[in-house]
C-alpha cells in the first residue's frame, strides 16, 4: 500500500496500538415522561431567570411548548431509544483522566458521529476545570441535538460542574425560546403589513369609485343646466 510514503500513517502503524476497555454500563433509570404542565414550570423558570425579557417581549411560552417542544419530544418517544447511555466521547475522556493516561494522549477523540449539545457543553466545562488534569479534547464538531437518553456521569467528582452544565442547557433553551418569539413577532408584523396593505388599495380602489360618481353625477348636472338655460 505504500504506507512508508505517509510520514504520520508510517509513525503511528510503527509504534504501540493499545486497546482499553472502557466501562460503561448503562445506569438503571426509568424513562422520564414530560406533559404539557411540566413544559410549563420548565419554561416559566428558565424565563424567569432571564426577566426582564430583551426588546420588550412577551414571556408566555405556550406557543413555543406546542409548536417545539411537544413535537420535538414526540419524535424522540417514536424514534430514540429509552436506552441511558453516557456518550462514548465522555467516557473516554473520563477514563484516560482517571487512569492517569490523559497527558500522553493525543488530544483528538475520533468519533464515528458528531458530537450532541450536551457532550460539547460539558466537555467544554472539562477543559475548562483545573480539577482535570488534561489536554484540551477536541472532537469532530456537533450535530445541535440533545438526547433524552443522555446521561451525566454521576463520577464527576466536582459537584458545580454539574450545576454549570444545567445552567449552560437553560441558557440554550432560553435562547432558541427568543428565537423562536422574535420569529412570530416577525411574521406577524408581514403579516399585518401585507393586510394593510389590502386595506389601503381597498380604500383606494372605494374613494376612486366614488370620486368617478360624484364625477359622473355632476356632469349630469351641468348638461341638466346647460339644456334648460338653451332650449
């Protein structure tokens, strides 16, 4: 195959490959079902945390419960497994830190999916704790998505990265909840734009008509004048 031509294939099939088995048993949870109440407490509390509301707007989140978030949970009750994992990228992560393997590794974790929200999120807090001794993990990059079926690893030792991490997913939903509202707002105020718009031709259209008439009639009143004043 012509592998020594390669300077880094050539390195690595040169040196030790080493396998290690990961732990990673699947915690024993109960799948956690959400209904519409309990999207509202979520909601009211994630925007109470951010009052006052940016340019004024409005802070009922039901549309935003029935148009995202009710489907979005639909879909992954119909389609993702209720099997509780922790993601391979943090496992990994975990264990090289845990067996001391971490500074001689080299920092990319090679994965066959991108990454979920969650797995980037709390990987950043990783790198970002001096509690971990090592490198800065880097993976291929995110998909946006988070999985019901994500599990935080109850090893971590440090408590507030857990409390950072749940912050950190808050602040996310609050922000695709303002999207989501400056949406409607914008669509509305087309919306009002084009009827007014209507309404205005409309008009236009009522006082030509009008204009044509009185026009009309006072042109009959002349020739009416004209004829009584010559015959």
């Amino acid at each position: 195959m012509g592998l020594s031509h390669y300077k880094r294939p050539s390195r690595i099939l040169s040196g030790t490959i080493v396998f290690h088995q990961i732990p990673n048993s699947p915690p024993m949870r109960l799948p956690t079902i959400f209904t519409r109440t309990d999207l509202v407490g979520i909601m009211n509390h994630v925007i109470s945390n951010h009052s006052p509301l940016p340019d004024d707007l409005p802070d009922d989140p039901t549309n935003f419960i029935d148009v995202i978030l009710l489907p979005r949970l639909a879909k992954a009750n119909n389609t993702h497994s209720r099997h509780f994992t922790i993601h391979a990228e943090i496992a990994l992560a975990l264990h090289l830190q845990q067996c001391g393997l971490a500074s001689s590794t080299y920092p990319f974790l090679g994965l066959s999916k991108l990454s979920c929200t969650a797995c980037i999120e709390l990987m950043s807090l990783i790198n970002n704790n001096s509690q971990f001794q090592s490198p800065i993990w880097l993976t291929s990059g995110t998909h946006s998505k988070i999985y019901r079926s994500w599990v935080y690893p109850d090893y971590i030792s440090d408590p507030g990265i857990k409390l950072m991490l749940a912050h950190r997913l808050r602040t996310l939903l609050f922000e695709e909840f303002v999207d989501f509202v400056r949406r409607q707002m914008a669509r509305r105020s087309s919306d009002s734009i084009e009827s007014q718009g209507i309404t205005i031709h409309q008009e236009n259209e009522e006082d030509l008509k009008d204009f044509e008439d009185f026009e009309a009639e006072h042109k009959q009143h002349v020739a009416g004048v004209i004829r009584e004043n010559y015959e």
